[in-house]
C-alpha cells in the first residue's frame, strides 16, 4: 500500500498538469485563430467591394480621380515574380544539392549556410538597400530586374534550405543502390535523390514565392512604381505591394477602396500557394 499511494499521486500531478497545458494550448490556439478569423473578415468586407472586372482591366487612376484598376500593378507583379522564379529556382536548387550531397567534407558549406542563415533573418528592407546600392545607384534608375533581385536574394536562401532539408531525408539506401549500378554521383543526386525529393523541394519553392508575392520595403528601393503599364523590366514598374502602400495612406477613398481590393488578391493568392503547397503535393508523395 505504501509503494501504490506515491504513485497514484505521481499520476494525478501529471494529468493534471498535462490537463493545464492542454487548456492554455487551445487558448492560445483559439486566440490565434479568432485574431486570423477577424483580419480575413474585414479583408473580405472591404476588399470584395473593390474586386471587379475594372480592376483587372484598368491602370490605376490619378490622384483624385474616379475608376480606375490594379491591372499595371498586377501585371508588373506576375512578371517580376516570374523572374523570381526563373532565377531563384536553379540558383537554390543547384545550391541545396551542393550543401546536402557534397558539402559535408568542405568549408565552403558551413560558410554557405552561415550566409544563408543570416540572409534568411536578415530584414527585407536591407536587402532592398543592398539591391539599390549595387544595382540602382550605379544604373541611374529603378527598374523592374533590381526589383527581381532583390525578391530572389529573398526567394534563393528559403530554397536552399527547403531543398537540403528534403534530400537529408532521402534514404542512403537509394543512392549505395544507384551507385552500385555505377552511377556517377552527379547523376545520383539529380536523377535518384532530387528526384526522391521533389515535392518538399517543389514545396518549398511555391513557400518561397508566396513569401515574396507581399514584400513591399525591398521594391520602393528598385522597382518603385508606375502608373501606367509598362512590360520594360529596365524601367520603374508599377506592383501591388507598392500601390497598396501608396493607395492606403492616402486621403483619396477610391484609392483605399483599390488597396483593399489588392490586399485582397495578395491574400488568396498567397492562401492558394499554400493550399497547394501543404495539401496536393504532400498527397502526392504518400501516393507514391
């Protein structure tokens, strides 16, 4: 009897600590999610008043006058993103591959991954200010590519690590297996490991672009804007996160009502990256 009683009430102190810890979790899960709830809630009230046919088809308007759209900045959105991508996928790829395949005997990968570790912490609005010194000031001008820039040098570090992350996952098993067929070790870590690996990497990757998609603070240092639409990446080029700062602090209502309407489409494109990134492919690879 006297050894069951310290015991019983060793239990009864664990549940009902584990009880108290249990509460205080689903408050604060409940405070997080009213608070989430609450902002989509008055997005939706006010943006959806905005979202129209005109905004997708008119350039944003003058100061003080009626009508208007978002397409110049929507435009210049897509295609500097696009060029995000285009330059932060192979770039953080390639480099992943590096750190996670070959990078474990050399210096080199503990000094990359030291860069990207800061480069991943490291405000946005200071590499914006690094992008304008080395790429506005000396060109004489903002411009859509410096735009560009500055979003990878976001976008290249989250996939690096994303795509290191999901290699170091893949078995050894399968690369001694293809080495053993004699396959050179390039063509392992492409063809057997990445290829294992591709949707964490393709995750990270559409992760990556969302994050990019609402960055404000590194374009009003290389894109700024424009009011018209311009496909010339050498020129300032309009883009929603820039309007939206613009249009929202201004005393013009029609321009509040756009800056709604972009905060708005920022916020389902980023819910549907992510949707996709965390839902399909996941169900995907436990297809496989």
């Amino acid at each position: 009897m006297t050894a069951i009683a310290p015991t019983t009430s060793l239990y009864r102190k664990r549940r009902a600590a584990n009880a108290i810890g249990l509460t205080f979790s689903m408050a604060a899960m409940a405070v997080g999610l009213l608070v989430l709830l609450w902002i989509l809630f008055v997005l939706l009230s006010k943006g959806l008043a905005a979202v129209d046919l005109n905004m997708f088809l008119k350039d944003t308007p003058a100061p003080g006058s009626e009508g208007g759209g978002l397409h110049n900045a929507i435009a210049g959105s897509l295609m500097m993103v696009g060029l995000t991508v285009l330059v932060s996928t192979p770039v953080g790829i390639l480099a992943g591959i590096y750190l996670a395949e070959y990078g474990d005997a050399g210096r080199t990968a503990g000094i990359t991954r030291l860069i990207t570790d800061i480069m991943l912490s490291a405000p946005s609005i200071v590499l914006g200010l690094f992008v304008y010194a080395v790429m506005v000031a000396p060109m004489g001008g903002f411009s859509g590519f410096a735009g560009s820039m500055a979003l990878s040098l976001i976008a290249i570090p989250v996939v690096m690590r994303t795509t290191e992350n999901m290699l170091r996952l893949v078995p050894g098993s399968l690369r001694e297996a293809a080495a053993a067929l004699g396959a050179p070790r390039w063509k392992v870590s492409l063809a057997i490991a990445l290829r294992a690996a591709r949707s964490g990497v393709i995750t990270g990757l559409l992760l990556a672009v969302a994050r990019v998609s609402g960055e404000t603070a590194p374009l009003l240092f290389t894109a700024l804007n424009n009011q018209f639409f311009s496909a010339n990446m050498n020129r300032p080029m309009a883009n929603l996160p820039v309007v939206i700062n613009q249009f929202a602090m201004s005393p013009y209502d029609n321009w509040i009502r756009l800056a709604w309407g972009g905060a708005l489409l920022i916020t389902l494109t980023v819910l549907v990256i992510n949707i996709v990134a965390r839902v399909f492919f996941r169900d995907r690879s436990a297809r496989h």
